[in-house]
C-alpha cells in the first residue's frame, strides 16, 4: 500500500496543491493515470475541473469520478487517486451510497496509489471519528478506509494564546476521542503529511506532528521523522 | 413548550451557569425539582456534583439522569431539565441506547421546562447537524428532540482576522449546512441563549445573533430581538 496523505490542499498564500505537489509527483512516479474523487464539495464539477487543471500542469491524465457505475470504472483504470478536502461526511456518504468506498479499499490495497488531504486523509483512517468537519449529512456508519491502522487530525493547531472563546481546543477534543476510542491520532499541522510506502510511514512537510495516545503524554515528531511504529 | 437554549455553560472569567442563571430563574419560576442530564461528558458522576452544587446553591432540588431506567423516571420526578455541554454525539448516542430521548421529548412537549447549554442546546434542534463537537462515537442517527423547528449553532464566531489557517471558518460550514439542508439556523454567539415560551422566541444575553438561510444574506439579530417568525 502507497499513500500521501495530506494535513490541507493548500497553504496560507500558496496555490492548490502546490506545498505537497513534489511528494505526491515523487510518489505517482511514472504512472499516468490519475483518477481525482471530488465528492466532499458541493459543486463536483467545478472542482474536478480544478483538480484537472493542477494535475494535468503535471502531465497526468485525469478523470473525475462519478457518483455511478462509471466510478467504479474509473478508480480500475486509474494508477493513482487523489481524493479532494471539502464535507468528510458529505465524502464518505457519496462513497458508501454507491459502494465505491469498497472499490477504493480493494484497489488502494491492490496497488493504486492513494492520495488525499484534509477529508481525503480522514477517508483513509479507520473512521472519520477524528475530522474538524461539521456533520451535515448522516453517513449510514463512520467506518472509513482503513488503510492506516491510526486516526489523523487534519489542520491541527495549537491552542490559541489569548483567547477569550470558551469552545474547546482540539486538543480537548482529541482527548475525547481517546476517552472513547483507544486507536492512535496524528494531529497533523498545516503543511505536513504522511507518506506510507508498505510497512514505512514518514512524515514529510515543514511541520512537526502530535501523536496522542490514551495513557501516555502527547508526543511531538519532527519532520522527516519514521512514523512506522504507527503501523 | 418553555425552553432555554444557551450557547456555552461559562462565560471567560465567570463562574459556571452565571451569565445565564437569571434567565434561567426566571424561567423556572415556583418550580423546584430539576433534572441534570450529564451524559454528553465523560465523567457522568462529577459532572452531576458540579450541577447539583450550582443549581443547589439556587435552591432546587438536583437529581441526575441516569441512563437506565431510573432516568426515566428522573425525567417524569423533574418540572424542569438542564442538558449539560461537551460532547454533543456522545449525548445524543446515550439519550438514544436508552430511549431517554423519546421521554425527554414527551415531557418537554407535556410541560417540563427545558434548558440546555452547547450540546444541550444543539439536542433541542430537529438534528444534530449544526453542532461544532467532533464525532468521537456514532449515534444510530443524528435526529434529535425537535423542540424547535431550527438549528443552533452554538459558540458562534466571527471569521478571526489575520489568521493564516486555512480549515474552513464557522460562517463556511455553515453555508455547507445549507447546501445540504433547508432548515435555518441561527448562530447563537457567547454569552446569548434563546428563550421559547409558547408560539414566542426572543433573543437573551449580550451579543446579536446570526440567522442563516438557504438563499438570503445572512442577517444579525439584536440582544432581546423577536425570534417567533423562526417557529
């Protein structure tokens, strides 16, 4: 199993995937064939045509794929998918209702390269019990991917200094997916992500990573640092 | 129906319930049993004490609900309720395993007083869907008690200025809320709460509200604002 996956699609002042384009080109490597799941935006087509736009300044061939049997076609002939951020739930309920969260696990495991950020990096964990997104439709389960043993947090951040809101931090609420939940989280920062390459995991981007754990303190990795005792 | 809908428990640098216990009272009325449900926290047994002692020191008599059957008939004892904050999945999901939801429902519709604050508040809607809370466990559904015809938002806030982070900000999952759903919602700021007396709602606390809807401006409600066109 290869993955990229990826804390956000785009950094303060930067363009669309241009922060992790080199790691997810060195990963593509020589295949072609790009297949891009835009379903966590509203406005799929908008989007796939973004997505088409940036890869295809790269050379790939893209197709989108559909909320249909056609989907299913495309993630077979795609070498690599890149699963867009947006809604998570409105992302893993488009995949469950047309059964392509099946097709992307059998095929993720069977070769094709995944790769995603923020809602397409909750997608390859376990669950999605760890994403920042709002709840704005009901997937039938939480159950994801799978295709990490561990939960990420995209977009992590520190607690802000000097605020007055009295909503939690995310910390406080990664504390609480532990207390009900006893599976590893990354809170991955923006500008960072997870590179896994069989049994290797590493974390790539500018920033360092928290791994939270029940039990034990949270623990700081640097970047570039061998992630694969998560696996 | 007779109910409170409070944004957040604590106000930065008052004691706990203070900013809203007045409305509360008032609410309240010659009323004295009070029914604590402390499910959306994890510490049930502490989280009671700390709602025994604060509405203790107001002069009513506190019981916990349990999630069993003695809850239900804490709920039928009580003549008015408070549904603590934290974890709204984690409140729903237990109100839900146990069927408390459909007797909290009966009983609030029946003349018991509800109040609740955060997810307490987000449990009145007609769904969980607006919540902020991450979804650490899966309730069977995200249905909820449908006090009211719309949603809450609650520790609303402004889009912060200067910020580099690029997760989305409260006012954009909202919009994607209603991408999904025709309900409205109103994002309920800190320090204000929502009083239901009847066919009649109005606006309490110190900060405007934001009302959002599907195909209109987003539009501010003052502190003590008519809010009955929303039921």
């Amino acid at each position: 199993m290869q993955a990229l996956l990826v804390s956000n699609s785009t950094n303060h002042d930067e363009g669309y995937l241009d922060h992790c384009m080199p790691a997810m080109l060195e990963l593509i490597g020589e295949r072609r064939r790009l297949a891009f799941v835009p379903f966590a935006l509203f406005d799929r087509e908008g989007y796939a045509a973004r997505a088409a736009d940036r890869f295809g300044r790269e050379g790939l061939e893209v197709r989108a794929v559909t909320a249909d049997t056609t989907g299913h076609d495309t993630l077979r002939w795609a070498e690599a998918v890149f699963v867009g951020g947006g809604n998570t739930f409105r992302l893993l309920k488009t995949v469950q209702e047309h059964d392509l969260l099946t097709t992307l696990r059998q095929r993720s495991r069977d070769g094709l390269v995944y790769m995603g950020a923020s809602a397409g990096a909750n997608l390859a964990c376990p669950t999605i019990r760890t994403t920042n997104d709002m709840p704005i439709v009901q997937p039938v389960s939480f159950d994801a991917l799978g295709l990490v043993p561990f939960q990420i947090n995209p977009h992590y951040l520190n607690p802000p200094t000097g605020s007055t809101h009295m909503g939690e931090t995310r910390e406080q609420r990664l504390t609480e997916f532990l207390e009900e939940n006893p599976t590893v989280v990354v809170g991955l920062r923006e500008g960072s992500w997870i590179k896994v390459a069989g049994a290797a995991a590493t974390l790539g981007g500018l920033r360092p990573a928290l791994v939270l754990k029940r039990e034990t303190a949270p623990e700081e990795r640097s970047p570039g640092a061998d992630l694969s005792d998560l696996l």
